[in-house]
C-alpha cells in the first residue's frame, strides 16, 4: 500500500489522505481547538519553537501546528514542486 507523504516542516511528514483541513491560527475558535486538543493530548507541535502559521486538523483528532504558511502547504498537497 503506497502512502503520499506531504512536508509539513523541519522533516516533519503526514499522511495526505488522512488531513481532514488546513487552517489559519488566527481566529478564537482556532485557539480554543488547539487548547482543548493540548488538554486531551492530541496536540503535535512539529514548529521547533516558531511561529505557528497553519494548523492541521487529522481525522485521527489530532491537531497539527506548523510553522509553515497554510498556502504552501495546500501547493505541497496538489503535487506543486514535487522533486523527480
């Protein structure tokens, strides 16, 4: 079975077929979703201490912080600058 990996920073790789959505962390809601999902333990802080720009949201519950831009991310997923 062959899984297609997207980059989501420092190494850091999730399974494309398991990522329900790609947000912004800017609004409140955002915020409360990351605090609860880091109360029940089901927060991944793949930043290395930057600034968390997209979050992920999996179909496993997890929440994903990123530190890189929610767009290039959606460009990684739709194959755009995929090496040979």
């Amino acid at each position: 079975m062959s899984y297609k990996l997207v980059h989501v920073g420092f190494g850091n790789m999730v399974v494309a077929e398991r990522v329900v959505s790609i947000i912004s962390p800017d609004s409140a809601p955002i915020r409360r979703l990351k605090d609860e999902a880091r109360e029940v333990g089901l927060l991944v802080d793949v930043t290395q201490g930057r600034k968390t720009r997209a979050i992920l949201i999996m179909d496993s519950r997890h929440v994903i912080l990123s530190a890189i831009q929610p767009e290039t991310i959606t460009a990684r997923f739709e194959g755009e600058g995929e090496r040979p």
